[in-house]
C-alpha cells in the first residue's frame, strides 16, 4: 500500500510540474485537441496583418509609427493572435505582386525586412500578442510557388492579372511533383526558423510570441493527378519544420476541402499528420459564388448557411483525428460591392458576427472550433488607388485585390464593435 501510495504521489507531483513548466513557458499548446495558452483554454478571434513585416521596417514600405498605433489598436480591442506573411519573393516591380520582396532570389534576402520581422516580433511581444507565420503561398502576390519553380527552371509563371488563373494555375501544379522547388524552399525554411531576433536576442524557435509555424498560404496540389504528391510534400515541409523546431505549434494554411480539389480524404490525411498540431479551413462566400456582388445583403442568409455546413463537415474530421479547428481566412465585401471606405457594411458585420458567434459557443462548450482570424486588418490605411501602387498604403488586400475590397478599416465602427463584442464575450471563459 506504502509503495502504491508513493507512486501515486510521484505521479501526481510530476503532473504538477508539468502543469506549471508549460503554463509558465508562454508558447500556445495544444492538448486534448485544444489550444492551450498560459495554462488556459484558448479561443480567439484574431486578424490578418500579412504586411507586419514590411510595416515594422526602415525601408521601403515601413513606417514604424503606423504598425506601433496598429498594434496598439489591435490591442485595446481584444485581437491577440495575427497572421502574417514572413515575406514575398522575386523581382520588384511586378504588378499585383507585394513589394518590397524579402528572398529576391533562392538565398538572397533583403535584410531590411529581416529587420522589419524582427521589430514586429519584438512589438507584438510587449503586447503580449502571438503570430501566425506563413512560409509560402499557393498564390503569385508574393511569389511562393511560382518564384520556386521559375528558380528550379520551369519556365516562367504566367501572371493571372495578364495570362488569366487558368493557365497560372495550371503552371503552379507542378510544383507538387518538382523535388528542386521543394529543396528551395526547404532552404528558406531553414534560414527563417535557424534566425535570432537581433531585438530580443531570442532564437526564432524559442520565441512564444510565435504560435504557429504555417507551411502556407492556401498550399494546393491543383490537380487531382498530383494529390499523393502534394500530401508527400506537406509531410516533409511539416517533419523539416519540427526537426529544426520543437516548441512551436505547426498548421498547413489550409483552406480545408476547396483547397484540397473539394477531396474531404485527402484534408484529413494531411491534417491527421503527426507534426500537424491543428486544422485550418478558409472561406470565402463571393469567390466561392455562394453571394452575389449585387445582391450580397440578400444572399447573406445562403452564405451563412453554407459556411456551417462547411466548417461543420470539417469539424468532424478534427473530432476524429483530435485536433482544433482555425477559420483563418474568410471575408465578405462592403456593400454594393464598393472599394470605399465611406460605404456600409451591412452584410460583412452580420456575415462577421455568424462566424465570430460558432467560435464563441464552441468556446462554452468546450468545441474544437477554437478561432478565426477574418480578412483582413486594413487600420489606418488610406487607399489611394483601386490597383496598389508603390507608395500606397498597405491594407488588407494585397497587390492582386481591388484595394478596400475586403479590409477591415480603423473607421468601420460598426464591424470593430462586432469584434469587440465577442472578443469581450470569449474574454470572460
């Protein structure tokens, strides 16, 4: 009995102090397919802020001021977790293609965002707020897929805005098969994760201002022909990133089935990876011609539905395999479908306050549909021009997007206080 009861004790005490390593190390966990933050449950609803790492620098595209009253913004509403571009790849001066570029070929970088992710990093911390770092992107506004093939002598990328999606889409399913791309970019993750910040003189893997390492933005295979390839990648980018990093969390980008040729098998497969910590899903209800530019205060209904539905079939995969949910991207444009930001925002606040509401009641009940992240934080911005222009202001549509489209702006009072209003309710779990 002696011996039963010491070992029990052992037991309880090692317990213990596991308890309390992980609550004091700051690093978001996962445990019994939950996020886990300073030994808490977390449930968030963050932003998009993928031109953090240009803001926070010195030199072209940077203004230190804007990203600190950003932040500070950010901050007083509640919004703790963003997602953000570690860079953009290739040659500047390419339309609809965010610049400056940080990798303006394999291996050679532009230090000054560098810099400028350092300081962002740096900022956020003191503010006691977490990132979401993607390494690569599917799409051609800030290179990705189409820089490395274009480096591993596939040709050229055709650009959508000139040669039209298809035929990009087309050229960029290669990269699922094209070992020489990958290896490129496996260089690249090597470099960005073997960094220190030069601010805090803390190694990037030992930095809990970082929640997650992402392979991606929306990584595809684009063809269903290349989906065992496109899984196989997946797997190695995810086993690179966890031999070089323990403490951090890992996710895909996914956008979940659309992003995976509508095959339900193969998001679960690549979510159910060992070094996959959690699922990802992206929405988008009038690319995916669930609204209508014309009728998007009529059409919210069919919207909302549809994303249930969605997120639904995708929360089933996550209570098979375990793992919490994140709905990181998603957006619905101003009404009438205006570029201005003196234009209503009727349907996105009630298409916002759907989605930040399945969050929050998963939140009390404990559900694995654990934070969303909408598209995107435009702030302070003042766009300028409909097509970006060097010089304009950085807002939440990128090079490739009609500027204000889908930005969330420092004078939507109405869609801020939507955020606010469930940010305060999750904040009393």
């Amino acid at each position: 009995m002696r011996r039963l009861l010491l070992s029990f004790i052992m037991i309880l005490v090692s317990a213990v102090v596991s308890m309390a390593q992980t609550a004091n190390t700051g690093f978001v966990t996962v445990k019994d397919g939950h996020f886990d933050r300073n030994g808490k449950p977390y449930y968030y609803v963050g932003t998009n802020f993928w031109y953090g790492a240009i803001l926070g620098s010195t030199g072209q595209g940077g203004d230190r001021n804007r990203l600190s009253k950003e932040l500070d913004l950010m901050k007083r509403m509640g919004i703790d977790n963003l997602r953000i571009l570690v860079g953009s790849d290739g040659k500047r001066g390419v339309t609809t293609k965010v610049e400056p570029t940080l990798q303006e070929a394999p291996g050679v970088y532009n230090d000054t965002i560098l810099d400028g992710l350092d300081y962002l990093l740096h900022e956020m911390k003191k503010r006691d707020m977490v990132a979401v770092l993607y390494l690569n992107n599917a799409w051609e506004w800030s290179g990705g897929y189409g820089f490395y093939l274009e480096h591993a002598g596939a040709g050229v990328a055709p650009r959508p805005n000139e040669d039209g999606y298809p035929a990009y889409m087309n050229f960029v399913a290669k990269y699922a098969t094209n070992e020489k791309a990958h290896q490129l970019f496996y260089d690249y993750v090597r470099f960005i994760l073997g960094r220190t910040n030069r601010y805090t003189n803390t190694r990037y893997i030992d930095d809990p201002t970082i929640m997650s390492w992402q392979i991606g933005n929306e990584p595809r295979a684009f063809s269903t022909e290349v989906i065992p390839a496109f899984e196989k990648w997946l797997a190695e980018a995810s086993a690179l990133i966890r031999s070089i990093d323990p403490n951090h969390l890992i996710s895909i980008g996914s956008e979940g089935s659309w992003g995976c040729e509508n095959d339900y098998g193969c998001y679960e497969r690549i979510c159910s990876d060992k070094n996959i910590d959690y699922c990802n899903v992206h929405l988008w209800p009038y690319n995916w011609s669930w609204a209508r530019k014309d009728h998007l205060i009529e059409d919210l209904d069919i919207s909302c539905k549809n994303t249930k539905e969605y997120i639904d079939k995708h929360l089933a995969i996550c209570d098979r395999i375990g793992k919490p949910l994140v709905m990181e991207e998603f957006g619905y444009p101003r009404d009438g479908f205006s570029f201005s930001m003196k234009s209503k925002t009727r349907g996105r606040d009630g298409y916002y306050g759907f989605v930040f509401n399945l969050v929050a009641e998963n939140a009390y009940s404990g559900g694995k549909f654990a934070g969303c992240n909408f598209w995107g934080w435009g702030g302070l911005a003042k766009p300028r021009h409909e097509q970006w222009q060097v010089g304009d202001d950085y807002t939440g549509d990128p090079a490739q997007e009609a500027q204000g489209l889908n930005s969330v702006f420092a004078s939507d009072k109405s869609t801020l206080k939507v955020v606010k209003k469930y940010v305060d309710k999750m904040s009393k779990l």
